[in-house]
C-alpha cells in the first residue's frame, strides 16, 4: 500500500503531542565557505536526541490496546531502540529491545533509562533477527521494524514536512541513509508538500550498500563495513528501496575523514552537538559543492547521541 501525503499529514497529527518541532538553523560563515543557503532541520534536539522518536510514536500509537498491553519490541544500534523505548513508556507498556553488542554506550545507557529490557547480540543482521524472534516468541511482544514499516517512513517524513513548511522554495532536501526509513519518508514529503525539490542521500563509503542497492533495483550488501556513522549500519528494506528508487536523485558517498571533516565544521560554527552520521549529508554536499552552488538546501541533522569520549579518536 502506498504512502500518501494524508497518511503523512495525519502522522504528524498523531504524534505532535509526543515530540518537538526542532529548530531550522543556518550559518552564514558555511553558507559563504560553500555558495550555498543551507538550512539544517535539527533532529539533534529531538527527543531522544534523534528523528526515530517520530516513527517510533507513530507506529505504536496505531496499535491496538490489547497488542499494546503484551508490549513493544525491536532490534537497533541505538537511536531507534530508544524511539521505542521512550514510545513504550510514554505509552504505559514494557520495551523488549535486541541490540549488538558493540552499540554505542550513550545510546545504550538511555535505552535502559528509559526502563527498556536489553538482550544483546553479535552485531550482525542474522543474530539481531534471530534473537528477536527468541525475544517475542518469550514475551508476545509486538516487533516494530527500525524501518521497513509504512508507519515508521510517515512519521519520519514529518521531519522534512516541517522544514518545508518553515523554509520556502527549498531547492534540495540530503538526508543520511541507513534503512532508509528517513530518506524514504523525506522523498515523499518533498514530493507532497515540496515544489520541484530534488532529493539526494549521503552514504559512508564504508557502509555503501543503499547505493548499490538503488542502482541494481535488489537489495545488496556493502562491499565492506567501517564507519564511524554507527546509524547507517543497515541495509534499506524492500518498502524503503523503492521509495527511493522513484524518488530520490542520486545517493552520494563519502569517506571518513570527509565525515569528520563535516562534523568538526558543525562543531566549530554552529556550537551544536551531532553524531557521525547527521554529518554525512553535509559531507557529501561539501564534496560536490560545485553542482549545488547558489542553491537552497535543506539538511536533515539525523542526532545528536554521540559517545564524546570518541572525541579524541575523531579530532
């Protein structure tokens, strides 16, 4: 089934009491270093500190009370578990969450802060569903997909429906692609409430497996995973992929070190906290700024939960 722009709008209906309508910010001193009017949608100031609360609460806000009382479940790296952990409590219901081993400890530590039951894994796709599967088989709880959901992509598309509610004649809309959850559900709100916008994607080059997977029509696997943008360490799912694949322009991939070189950019001029993977859009426009030169652009700043003791490794 289609996602619609009333599926969208009665989205971000539903789930306004739960969230913030995140600022727009803008530098001028990075606006003159690129050419470009970059207008950055701040999801680092979510709650939660990230853009997954708004399909998290969207999900499990359409669930019925007697699925709701069993619970809700999930696997995640960090920032969705926290969506449905927060989403669960702010519900009145338990939050049964799968995630790797390796996750990040900030991302760990507020997932157990909001009252979540943890059971870790092997940081592979396999073990994340295998040991979901053991999880709601225990509990009965209801599995929420960090992306793969027509829930989840309406209410990440509120995001951008915000910022071009607030930015008139945006040009260009980059968001960061994992799952593809974000990018899917800003491609359609560029396409419903947008004129003309062109949409693209940052990638890390050591997690690209979403451009692969736009350019062949099948979902593929990244050739090699290593990236610090620890929120990109999916594959896109098969409802994502081709959202993306009618809606987005191009998906663009950067290197590490243009990572950093974004994120300490953000840092130094905007004096705002973001994790690695909020600054791989801006990476990739920093690396083809030529093609953007004199354009409006919106950037989706994904979050902001970043473990600052990786600080010294980064900078």
């Amino acid at each position: 089934m289609a996602i619609t722009k009333q599926d969208i709008s009665e989205a971000h209906a539903r789930i306004a009491p739960y969230i913030h309508r995140t600022h727009v910010l803008t530098s001028d001193s990075i606006n003159e270093m690129y050419g470009c009017k970059f207008y950055f949608k701040c999801e680092n100031f979510q709650k939660i500190g990230a853009f997954k609360i708004r399909g998290g609460m969207n999900a499990s806000l359409q669930l019925a009370s007697s699925i709701l009382e069993k619970g809700l479940a999930t696997h995640s790296s960090g920032n969705h578990a926290q969506a449905i952990a927060l989403a669960a409590k702010l519900l009145g219901t338990r939050a049964y969450i799968v995630m790797p081993d390796n996750s990040p400890a900030v991302k760990v530590n507020a997932v157990k802060g909001y009252g979540a039951e943890i059971t870790f894994c092997e940081p592979t796709l396999q073990a994340r569903e295998d040991t979901m599967e053991k999880v709601i088989r225990r509990t009965g709880a209801e599995f929420i997909h960090p992306f793969n959901d027509e829930r989840i992509v309406a209410g990440q598309a509120t995001a951008a429906k915000e910022l071009i509610e607030e930015v008139k004649d945006l040009e260009v809309i980059i968001a960061p692609v994992g799952g593809g959850g974000l990018l899917s559900g800003t491609s359609l709100s560029a396409k419903y409430f947008g004129n003309n916008i062109k949409v693209y994607a940052g990638e890390p080059e050591g997690a690209a497996d979403a451009v692969l997977s736009y350019k062949s029509g099948k979902i593929e696997s990244a050739p090699y995973i290593k990236t610090i943008a620890d929120g990109l360490l999916t594959t896109l799912g098969d409802i994502t992929l081709g959202i993306i694949r009618e809606n987005v322009s191009e998906i663009f991939t950067v290197t590490e070190e243009e990572i950093i070189k974004a994120m300490r950019l953000v840092y130094e001029r905007m004096k705002i906290v973001i994790e690695p993977s909020s600054a791989v859009p801006l990476a990739a426009i920093i690396k083809h700024a030529d093609r953007f030169k004199g354009k409006r652009i919106g950037v989706i700043i994904s979050g902001g939960n970043v473990d600052l003791s990786s600080f010294r490794d980064w900078f």
